[in-house]
C-alpha cells in the first residue's frame, strides 16, 4: 500500500520512520516533508492548502492512506476533501476537529456530556474577559480559543500577568478567549484511537510545557517528554475513558460528527479525579517520538482500520516495556524570535548512542543541516526506566553540535524522582524482610 503522510515536523519525521517500518508498505510519500523525514519517505511538492491538488495526487499516485500529521490541515477540512472522493484518510473531518480548533466547543461539549473540567467562561471582548478574571481570581488559566501551535494557553499566577494576557490576546480583531478555573494536579496526556465508535486505548506520556528548567518560563509547544506516564495510573485511566473520552466520542456520533482519527486528552490529575484540560486532534509534538519509540506492533493496521470505520476489527497496539524520553532542541529565541540558519552537525554520532534523532525546523544548504524553526530536534531514547531513558537521551544531546540551540537539562526529572523513591521504599521492604 502507498501512503501519504502530511506534514513536516518532528511529530511527522516520527511517524514517517514508523510506517516505513511496515511490511504493508509501498511507497510513503511525504508532502512537504523534511531533510530527516527524507530518509523514510520521497518529498512531494505539494501544497497541502490547496485540497484538490492533493486529491488529485492521491489519484494519480494510487495512495490506498492518507496520514494527516498536523492539526491545520484538518482544522481546514482536509479530511472532508479526501472522503469526500472515497480516498481513505487517518484524521478527523473539520466538524469534529472543531475539539480542537475552539476551545469554547470543546467546553460546550463537555456541559452537554457531563464531562468533568475546569469552570470557565467563554469571552468575545475584553470587558467580558476583565469580568470572567474577576469572578476567578488568581491563579486563572486563558487560553486563545482557536488554534495557537500549543502556545496560545497562559497560567497566570497573579491578576496583573492574566490581564497582560487578555490584552495581548485581544490585540488582534476577531479574538475570543476561554477563561478557566486553576486547576491544582499533575497534567498528562492520554492517546486514543477511535473510528467514531469503537476506542482503542494508545499510550500515555507527560510532556513538558515551558521553556525553561523546572518548569520556568513561557510555554511552548513543548520541550520534551516522556511515556509512559505512570501517574495515570489503570485505574485513573480506566476512569479517564470512561468519564472523558467515551462520553466525547459517543456525543460527537450522536450529534452527526463522529470523530475519526487520534484523540489527544490533556488531563489534570486531581483530587476529584481526572478532568479535562483541552483535546487535540491529532498525536503531540513531541509525546509522538515517545509513542512511536515504544511501539512495538504495526501502526499501518490500526491507521487503515479508524480510515475505513473497522477499529473493532483490529488487535490492541502493542508497546513495549522500556519507557522511552524525548528532549528537544530548540533555536535560540524560541519560543519567541528565533534564529535561523544555525549550523547542525553530529545527528550520526548521537543516533550511534542508540538514540534517535527527528528532525523538525530543519533544512539543507548545500551539503550542510540548518535549523528552521523553533523546535529543531527532537532526541529520543528508551531505556528500562524513564530514568534509563534520560541518561541515554542526554548522552545524545552531549554528541550533537548546535551552537545555535539549547535544551531543557530536566526533561522526565520528577518521574525520575519517583522512580528513586519506589527503589528505596523497596530496598527498604526487603531489608525488613530479611531481619
């Protein structure tokens, strides 16, 4: 079978070097594709805004699956294009990628369903925002309502910095915002698969949010991450799937826009149980590399089966034990004003460490990798311990050459604490146990 996958990120260079592994495979094609995702998949000229020119290259080209990487795309109704003329696609239509594409949509759903979540007040001017901080106080979280690259959220900790935030989001015509009740916990994400009926269960990760070592600074797209998350544990994720994700996707089919694709539940952890947090309608950047790292079976079966409305046909995904961490290597500036064109060496010498390396912002020049973006690298290890994990991702970090980047030095610290603590706790066990 040839495949089609969309987009150019890191997420997408980690899905590309999974399909590639597939013994179903045919020819992956990629549109646009980066120099990493490359090495997996020939890079189409296309531009994917343009819905019939990617129809028409799934015709001429016999593409039996079209994998959507980004959220735009579908936000923009992809999706819709290609069903529309009978080509099998992985990716929700635009109605239901509106879970994340508004984040008012997604809170009205949750009041219709029942769905635990933090209060809010969804706004369309500052004096309605100005109100709704009011009536929280700080702590308070706002959050632009459409979509904003995992940037567009701000936890103000003081009234000042939630004002600062309703103003710059206000700035711009045409703005509304979600105001949210502070929620106290630990934040997870939770993946599955699901056709518009049937919900495959697809991995857990934690990633990480803001800039900076020990969670400091503005928020990004994210820094890295790991999985599995074992805060989530069975049976909150047993409760998270049954008061979360299978409300939504029964309420979406009930209301005529089943979802179809991958279902990303941020979680907060709290002292009532999981609650939502926001959806995304497609895999994280950069909870993906964990994901794929770990994944053991073959992600083409599943894919194809959410596609044709036939999950309950396939097998459960397999993942394998080991955990798996990802740090990212940003541009300097990120997330704001980035430089650009900063030279990057040593991909081979990391990826000898057993590592793997996917590239995002990435581009040749001549013979020479540059940075393009943001988000740069996205270095990806597994071990038998998140602890594991990290060593051997930063044993990574140390072999590449980008003067131009940095990294977060914490990425999975505070599972890495739990897991010290378990040791302990369980050396301490059997001391007693043999006295």
């Amino acid at each position: 079978m040839d495949i089609l996958l969309i987009g150019s990120g890191g997420r997408e260079h980690a899905l590309a070097w999974k399909l590639a592994r597939s013994p179903l495979l045919g020819r992956l094609y990629a549109a646009p594709g980066n120099p990493g995702i490359a090495g997996h998949a020939e890079p189409v000229a296309l531009d994917i805004a343009d819905h019939g020119a990617v129809v028409r290259f799934c015709r001429d080209a016999g593409i039996g699956l079209v994998v959507v990487g980004p959220e735009a795309p579908l936000v923009a109704g992809l999706a819709d294009a290609l069903i529309a003329t009978g080509i099998p696609v992985f990716g929700p239509t635009a109605a239901a990628a509106r879970l994340e594409g508004s984040k008012a949509f997604t809170k009205a759903l949750c009041d219709r369903a029942g769905i635990p979540t933090a209060g809010y007040r969804a706004v369309a001017t500052p004096a309605a925002a100005r109100d709704a901080l009011a009536a929280f106080g700080a702590p308070v979280v706002v959050k632009a309502d459409g979509l904003a690259a995992g940037k567009g959220v701000t936890v103000a900790m003081t009234m000042a910095e939630a004002q600062a935030a309703v103003d710059m989001l206000f700035g711009h015509a045409g703005a509304s915002a979600v105001i949210e009740e502070f929620l106290e916990g630990e934040e997870v994400s939770l993946f599955v698969l699901t056709d518009g009926a049937t919900i495959l269960p697809f991995g857990s990760a934690q990633d990480h949010k803001r800039v900076g070592d020990g969670d400091t600074g503005a928020n990004t797209g994210g820094m890295g991450a790991y999985s599995p998350a074992r805060v989530l544990t069975p049976e909150l994720e047993a409760r998270a799937l049954a008061e979360i994700i299978a409300p939504t996707v029964a309420t979406m089919a009930a209301e005529g826009m089943p979802y179809a694709g991958v279902l990303y539940a941020g979680l907060m952890l709290t002292a009532q149980g999981p609650k939502l947090i926001e959806y995304n309608a497609r895999f994280g950047d950069p909870e993906c590399q964990v994901l794929m790292a770990r994944l053991d079976s073959d992600l083409v079966p599943p894919m194809l089966a959410v596609a044709r409305g036939r999950l309950a046909e396939v097998p459960p995904p397999v993942f394998a034990d080991d955990a798996a961490l990802t740090v990212v290597m940003a541009a300097r500036g990120y997330p704001g004003a980035v430089e650009s064109g900063g030279s990057i060496a040593g991909i081979a010498a990391a990826e000898a460490t057993g590592a793997i390396v996917f590239q995002a912002g990435t581009r040749t020049e001549g013979d020479a990798l540059v940075a393009a973006g943001g988000r740069v690298l996205a270095i990806t290890a597994t071990g038998a311990s998140v602890g594991e994990a990290q060593a051997a991702a930063y044993r990574a970090v140390a072999a590449i050459d980008f003067p131009a980047g940095f990294c977060r030095r914490d990425i999975g610290a505070r599972e890495v604490v739990r897991e010290s603590q378990i040791a302990g706790s369980s050396c301490g066990q059997d001391r007693g146990a043999n006295i």
